[in-house]
C-alpha cells in the first residue's frame, strides 16, 4: 500500500478527475482481493489512458516505490533553514 500515495499523486498530474477517490477504491478492492495495488491499476481500462501519459520517472517510481520521496527532501531543508536562523540569534 506505500505505492498508494504516489500513484495518486502520478495520476492528479496528468489530470485524472479524481485520482484520491479513485486510489482509495483500488485500495480497498486491493485489500479484500489481495491482489497487488500496482497490478490492478494497470488492469483498469480506466487506467490506461493516465498510464498511457507517465514519464520514465514516473513509471520508475511506480516500479520501485522506495524510490518516492514526495515532499521529504523540502521538508527538511525547511526545518533545517528555521533552525538555523533561530540558533544564530
């Protein structure tokens, strides 16, 4: 399920109408069938034409999740910049 945020995200960016809702169903369906997240988002003919729009990154980080960051590397130089400016006062 760790896929489940950047597939969402993936399909937002290429303007899918509803990519939370629609990740959220593939979810649930993935847990009660125990088939694989990734594998029944390339089943879904509705799918397919989002799939059809992913860049190599993209398709890189659906194949190897570890590979997704999101945010983390801002959100860490953010924290790091505030706590600077604050122990240099």
């Amino acid at each position: 399920m760790v896929i489940a945020e950047p597939i969402y995200i993936i399909l937002a960016a290429h303007n899918h109408p509803d990519a939370h809702e629609y990740v959220k169903q593939l979810t649930l369906k993935s847990q009660k069938t125990g088939k694989l997240l990734l594998d029944l988002l390339f089943e879904d003919p509705e799918a397919k034409p989002y799939l059809a729009k992913l860049t190599k990154a993209q398709k890189d980080i659906l194949t190897n999740p570890e590979k997704y960051t999101g945010i983390a590397s801002k959100k860490a130089e953010s924290v790091c910049s505030f706590w600077e400016k604050k122990l240099s006062l």
